[in-house]
C-alpha cells in the first residue's frame, strides 16, 4: 500500500522528533519482535542481572494515545491491512504497533 502523499519521520536513539505540527503529520511503524536487542542479550540465560525481573516490551500504541496521538496495533497477519488503511487516514501524528515474529528474522 502506498500512501497518497509524502510520510516523514524522524527518529533518534532517544525517541521521535514533535513533527505534529508540518503539514504531513508523520505515520510510524514500530516492529516489535519482543526482543530488547543488546540488552535481551545480556539477560540471557546465564548472564546475571543481580535477581531483578525480566524486561518486557510496553504496550506502545497505548503510550501513544496517551500522548494524545493515534496508536494502532496488528498482532495478526490478518490486521495488517485495516491498521495500514487506520494509519495513513489519520489526521495527525499516529503510530502501528507491529506485533512480528522473531523466530522468522
């Protein structure tokens, strides 16, 4: 699916840029393996983290419809296309949470 205009986004290792206010809000799609990468790495089995719990992933299109943008998700194939069409017709900033498989990678 491609979108009818121009999407722009703008991310840093400390997060995304405020565009909401240009004239193209911007659409993100965020993949979420349930993986933390590196630090997944070091809380392997075997590695020590002094007993502290397991991290785990937050729910990051609720984090953003609390701050007021659109947050969508699609946990299933089958979603995939509902959440995209969601996505580009919202009126402002928004975000797809993308559930994916990590053993697929």
């Amino acid at each position: 699916m491609v979108p009818p205009r121009a999407v722009t986004v703008y991310s840093t290792r400390t997060g995304t840029s405020p565009l909401s206010n240009t004239a193209c809000p911007p659409k993100h799609v965020l993949l979420d393996n349930g993986s933390l990468g590196k630090i997944s790495k070091s809380s392997s089995p075997g590695a020590s983290r002094c007993g502290r719990p397991p991290l785990v992933n937050p729910d990051f299109a609720d984090f953003t419809r609390s701050c007021g943008a659109t947050g969508l998700t699609a946990r299933t194939p089958g979603e995939l296309d509902d959440a995209m069409r969601e996505l580009f017709a919202a009126g402002g900033p928004a975000l797809l949470h993308l559930y994916t498989d990590a053993t697929l990678v």
